[in-house]
C-alpha cells in the first residue's frame, strides 16, 4: 500500500501551467518605440434597456520589432507588467494594416 502512495504523490505536487490570457484588436497607434496601442471592441447587452452597447478596451502592448502597424489585426498575450501602463505582448500579426 505505501508504494502505490508514493507513486502518486509526485504527480499531485507538479505545478499546473496556467494559460494566459489572449485577446484579438486593431492597432490604433505605432508612433511609440516597441509599443502599439490596441483597441478591442464587443457589444454589451444594457441591463436595463435591452440594446447593445458598443464598448472599447484600449491596452498598451510590447512590439520588440516594431512590425504590427496602423489597422493591423493582431493577437496579444497578456504578461507581466513592462512599464506603467503596458501589460501586453504582441503574439501575431493576423492580418496586415495600411500603415495610416
């Protein structure tokens, strides 16, 4: 009995590898050094009227190389914090902007 327990008790005390969070958006802004300013839309059911309402999210992202430009679609993964205001790294690019 004691030796089917300690085969168990490895496995129990491996750490879970938690998924991070990924969120899809247009860029809005490259003028930053290796940062991008995405928007992300969704529409939202009022609580008390019934119609949808448009939100935005605006979040800061980290872009080491500078490629994601102006209307690009882009996939973001979110991260520790890198500066004041940005908690996000770019993943992809899904779909290429015109650059203004």
């Amino acid at each position: 009995m004691a030796a089917d327990n300690t085969a168990a008790a490895p496995a129990a005390t491996e750490a879970v590898a938690r998924v991070k969070p990924r969120k899809i958006g247009i860029v809005t802004s490259d003028k930053m050094q290796k940062t991008i300013t995405v928007v992300i839309e969704r529409l939202e059911k009022h609580r008390l009227y019934k119609k949808y309402v448009r939100k935005r999210t605006v979040l800061k992202a980290h872009d080491e190389k500078n490629e994601a430009k102006i209307g690009a679609v882009v996939e973001l993964e979110f991260a520790r914090p890198l500066s004041k205001t940005k908690r996000w790294n770019l993943v992809r690019i899904l779909r290429q902007g015109d650059g203004g």
